[in-house]
C-alpha cells in the first residue's frame, strides 16, 4: 500500500497509473528502443502475494487498535490477480503463496486468540462479582422454557398425524418462544449488571470489548472494521486449510510432470547429438576417401 494521496483527482490519477502500469509496463513512456522486452508478472517483487490469494491483510485493520503495525507498500493490482486466478490449481500450487499466506493468517489468529484468553479471564472475574439473578425473573425465563418444550411435543404428535398445517403454526409459535427466552436472559443479565456497574463481554472472533446486554453496542460491533476484518481471516484460513494437503499433492503431481518434461526434452536433445555426430562422422568418412583417391599413386 503507498502513501495516501490528497484529492479525488490525485486519487484517480495515481490509478490509473497503476493500472496502466500492469497492462503495458512502468516504462511504456519511453522510447522503444529503451524499454524492456519483459512484460510485467505477477511473481515480480514488487506485486503484494497475499492481495494475490484473497486480501492483503495490512490493510484490514488500518486505523484500529488491531492496526499490524506495518505498511504493505506493495503493488495491489487486480490486474496481476486474474492473471494468478487464470492459473490452474497445479501451478497456483507450485508457487507457494497460498502456503504463506495460510502461515501468516495462522500466526495472525493465534494472536487474537491469546488475546481473547486473558481478556475472558479478566472478564469472568467481574462476572463473579455480580449479585445473583432476580428469583421471579429466572421463573419467568423457565416458564417459557417448559412452554417451548410442550409446545414442541405437540408440534411432533401433530406431524405425525399428518396435520402438517397446525404443524407448522406451531413451529412459528416455538420459534417466537426461542426469541423470548433470549430476550428474557439478556433482561436478567442487564439487572444484574446495573448496579455494580458495565461488564465487558469478549468477542469470540476479534477479542473486542463488548458491553453485555447492549444491543446497540453489539450490533455495532458486528459491522465494525475489526470485528469484519478478523471474520476475514479466520473464513480464509479455514479455506487454506481444508485445501493445504491438496495443494502439497498439486506440487507433488507438478514436480513431476515437470521432470518428466525435463527428461523428454534432453532426450531430444541427445537424439539431436547424435544426429550431428553422425553426420560429423559421415563427412570425415567423406574427406578421408576424398584424400585417398586425391593423393594416391
């Protein structure tokens, strides 16, 4: 990622630019006779790998207090991605920044996962401080339960007997219950916590502070950049995963094929050899009769 530039105009220019840049090469202004033969690639050094495989990481959390702390001022060219889309599985594969980019997002949760841990700790302790729950609310949570419970053995009989109909209301019916022992649960917990003041829950995803039995606050969190960016990552990483012994079988079949190319071109090679030493052989054969008959008595 480079640095920010000021100005929508500015900010448009330096796009294309880049684009620019991906589709006819940094030096496209110079004179033919100056500019390099070789097209741009993405392997090139200057091209950001992990934007290649999905996303740049760096420039998930710019701005936040999960920011990484380093700028990536490489080139992110969607350009260069179709082009490694275009690839197929077996030369993705051989290239390895897949597997790079799998060990970077590892490292990247087992962070946030530490984080997360001494965080809940921290929080189940002020949990333990709280006043137990108010009796009659927890009777009422419990009265929903045991109707949900009934309703649901009804439900049952009722599609057993074909009465799909009736049935089905009653599967709406449960399905509002459920939202009401949720809602019942977070009333509890939001007594509970008035008087001894805001108790921070833990997000399981990005290790975010959230103050439990805010709604508002919750659901601000779920569109939040940090909360979006570490979702990102962990879909990623278990994508990578459950492809990474596919990808090391693709190399493996890659090697291969590779070698058997290898070998069949010095086969060729050594035919061609020997084509030219037999040939060789067949005019000194030529010019030794040549000078018998020249120089004889």
């Amino acid at each position: 990622m480079g640095p920010s530039t000021s100005g929508g105009g500015a900010g448009a220019r330096k796009s294309a630019r880049t684009v620019l840049d991906d589709l006819m090469g940094k030096d496209r202004n110079k004179a033919l006779t100056e500019r390099k033969r070789r097209k741009n690639h993405f392997s090139d050094e200057d091209y950001c790998k992990f934007y290649l495989c999905g996303f740049c990481p760096y420039l998930l959390f710019t701005n936040t207090k999960s920011d990484l702390g380093v700028t990536c001022n490489l080139n992110h060219s969607d350009v260069m991605r179709e082009s490694w889309d275009k690839l197929s599985d077996e030369e993705r594969a051989s290239y390895r920044y897949e597997d790079e980019f799998q060990a970077f997002l590892e490292e990247r949760v087992r962070d946030v996962e530490r984080k997360i841990q001494l965080r809940k700790s921290k929080s189940e302790a002020d949990l333990g401080q709280l006043p137990p729950p108010d009796p009659e609310m927890v009777n009422q949570k419990q009265a929903i339960e045991q109707e949900i419970e009934t309703t649901t053995e009804e439900m049952d009989r009722l599609n057993e007997e074909g009465r799909f109909e009736d049935a089905k209301t009653l599967m709406m019916k449960v399905e509002q219950l459920q939202q009401d022992v949720k809602k019942k649960a977070r009333e509890i917990e939001n007594k509970r916590t008035l008087e001894t003041g805001k108790i921070l829950g833990v997000c399981d995803i990005c290790g975010v502070l959230i103050g439990i039995g805010d709604e508002q606050a919750d659901a601000r969190h779920l569109v939040g950049k940090q909360h979006l960016g570490y979702e990102q990552i962990r879909n990623k990483l278990k994508e990578l995963r459950e492809t990474q012994e596919r990808r090391r079988e693709l190399r493996r079949q890659f090697r291969e094929k590779q070698a058997d190319r290898e070998r069949r071109v010095r086969e060729v090679d050594d035919v061609k050899e020997d084509e030219k030493d037999k040939k060789r052989d067949i005019k000194l054969e030529e010019r030794k009769d040549y000078n018998q008959y020249r120089y004889r008595d």
